[in-house]
C-alpha cells in the first residue's frame, strides 16, 4: 500500500512568491465565483468551461488553473456543507488566506530548495529550512525511498508530502496500546512493557482554569473575553498537537526497533454512546485520543508496520485471566475477586486489548513491576 507522510519546511518569502500566492487567491476567488453563479460541481466542467476566461487574465502555466479550480470545488463544498448545517452567513465563499497546491508538474524538488515553474520556461526558487527531521526525509528521498506528491505553500511554511510504497508485514510479536489520562502503556506479545508518562492532564487543566477565569470575565467585557478565548483554544491545540506528536514518535521508535503490529481502542461513535458511562466520556474528553492515535497509526505504517483496532468495551473492567468482575485494590490497582490476579490497571487495560486481537491468542502476561521502558514525554506546560 501506499502511505503518505506530510513534512513541513519552512522558508523565507520573496516578494516574488508573495504576489504568485496572492496570484494564485485571485485565481481560486475567479473560479468560486464562476462555479457559484453557474452553479457547477463538477471538476472536469468547470475547467472546461473557465480555461479560456483564465487564459484571458492571466499567463501562467496552465497546471494552475487546474489547481485553482481544484482549490475553489473544494471551498465551495466546504462552505455548502457548513451552510446545510446553518453556521454560514455570507452569501458567497471567498478565499481570504495565502496559500496555493502544486503538483509534481508544476515544481521540482532539490531536497534543500525547490523550483516552481510560473510560466512556461520561468521559474522560481526556493531555499528551504531543515532540521533534523526534514534531514532523515530528504536522505531516504535521495535514496530513491521515497517520492513527493502535491506541495502546499503558505506564506512562512511548504508542506512536501513524501510517499512511500510498504509492504504492511506479517509481525511476529504485537503490541496493544493503551491511553489513558496521565501515561500511555503499551503491552507486547514477546511479552515487553512500555510506559510513556506524559503532562497531558497538567496541560488540559491550565487551559481549563484559564477558560473558567476568562468566562467570568465575559460578563463585563465580552469581547475582551471573546478574543483571549480564541487566542487560549489556539495556544492548548497548539501544545496538545506537539505532545501527540513527542508520544506518537517515541512510541513508533519502540516498535520499529521490535518490529512490533500496533493494536488500538477502536473509539469511534464511542461518544454518542449513551451506554457510555460518564466517567470514560470525560477520559476521552480529556486527551485527545484519535489524534494520538491516528499519529500513531500514520508514523507505523509508514515504517511498514500494521495496526489494528479492537472493541474497547470492559478492557479496564474485566480479568484478562479468567474473565472476572475486577476490583479496586490500592493506587491504580486492580484485583480479580475470582482468581486473585492484581496488576497496575493500564496494564491490565492493555493485556485485555491484546487478547481481543485474535492473532495474539493467550498471549503470556507481562511483569507485573513496571521495570522496562519507563520514558517520561513533557510538551511545553
Ligand atoms: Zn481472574
């Protein structure tokens, strides 16, 4: 299968790429009004109908018109869908941010710059900014490993998806993990821990203090309150979205070195669920669970690795041994009333996500100490 890896790098702009994005947002604006009065969805239509208007206006490659009409669909279907939902007011969309798409044909890439062709026999050049990451990205592409698809440029960042063809191998041994509000803890079949402790729940609760002060304080000056509310949601994003990244990425290392299948909390509609107790729905809540998860999933498969999900139901609540009731039995413990088995509770958690992947079977169980593979991920606080 194909996986697809999207790397930032960033760049200085020149006044030559800032009027080719601002080019580029009259060409996309050109086509949303186009498609909007004639009422057209269709992508092939509307490039037929609008090529020669474009050609009229403008003398760029003509790969950009494609793009742009690309671009203006995908806006307008955006906005039709917000506007079903009745959250729109404008009448018309319009694009108002910098940013433009380009195919393999439109640029070519260097791995530290790229050349974007502007029109025919004219291009443009651009250094880019790497760090390490980037650096282990250009070498495998340098390698032949890997391929680019379209690039994203805005006006301080360009995204280069970088693609690879793997072949999701059979693993030996797999490992379920488990999230919970202050660590993630992965059990393997071979069997091996692994425990991320993380500031997740510190993070949650700043931002959830800040969000209260700043409620009281709407009643005298909402739009004070209004904009420190936006600037705060920014700022916890910002930080949840690079904590999920830190994890995910120390998780995949751990796998990739033990070749490791990945098994997963299946948790989709698992918040509509009314079955639901209240409890799991504040955990989920609490982290941003299918974040880390599709981070995770993305990172693995790119290193050719599988992962499943299983029904996460009575994971936390039942013995992984006999398949009793469990219990509370001191801090983060639990204790089978049948059988006597006691262990940590994430463990248990993750030991009973493994056995519902049928492909582990009665997988041996792990020590019950936390020995191995204790790592501690800290995001910005
Ligand atoms: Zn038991």
């Amino acid at each position: 299968m194909e996986v697809v890896l999207s790397v930032p790098f960033s760049y200085n702009i020149s006044d030559e790429v800032r009027r080719l994005l601002e080019d580029f947002r009259d060409m996309v604006n050109f086509c949303i009004d186009y498609a909007f009065k004639n009422q057209i969805t269709s992508y092939a239509k509307l490039r037929k109908d609008i090529y020669g208007k474009w050609k009229n206006r403008w003398d760029y490659s003509t790969h950009y018109c494609h793009s742009a009409c690309k671009i203006a669909l995908a806006i307008l279907k955006n906005w039709r869908r917000r506007m079903k939902k009745g959250g729109v007011r404008c009448e018309k969309p319009v694009a108002r941010k910098l940013f433009m798409q380009l195919d393999p044909q439109l640029y070519k890439f260097y791995g530290d710059r790229i050349r974007i062709s502007v029109k025919p026999r004219q291009f443009l050049f651009i250094d880019l900014k790497f760090g390490e990451y980037q650096r282990r990205f250009i070498e495998a592409w340098m390698r032949g490993e890997l391929k680019t698809g379209e690039i994203t440029i805005n006006e301080s960042k360009i995204v280069v998806p970088f693609k690879k063809y793997v072949d999701l191998s059979n693993p030996s041994d797999w490992i379920a993990i488990d999230v919970n509000e202050s660590n993630v803890t992965g059990v393997s079949t071979n069997p091996h821990l692994l425990r991320i402790d993380t500031n997740m729940r510190e993070i949650k609760s700043v931002y959830f203090e800040k969000r209260r002060r700043i409620q009281r304080l709407s009643k005298h000056r909402p739009l004070t309150a209004m904009r420190l509310l936006k600037k705060y949601s920014k700022r916890e994003r910002n930080r949840v979205k690079d904590l999920c990244h830190k994890v995910s990425k120390r998780i995949v290392e751990f796998v990739v070195k033990y070749n490791f299948g990945i098994i997963m909390e299946n948790l989709k509609g698992i918040r509509k669920s009314i079955h639901y107790n209240r409890i799991l729905n504040r955990r989920l809540h609490s982290w941003n669970f299918r974040m880390l998860q599709f981070y995770i999933e993305y990172k693995a498969k790119f290193n050719g690795l599988p992962v499943e999900y299983v029904n996460p139901k009575h994971t936390s609540s039942l013995c992984p041994i006999c398949g009793g009731k469990l219990a509370p039995n001191g801090h983060r413990l639990l204790r089978c009333d049948a059988c006597g088995y006691k262990a940590d509770r994430d463990i248990i958690a993750a030991v009973n996500l493994l056995r519902r992947n049928p492909r582990c079977g009665e997988s041996p169980l792990p020590p019950k100490a936390l020995n191995e593979s204790l790592i501690e991920v800290r995001g910005k606080g």
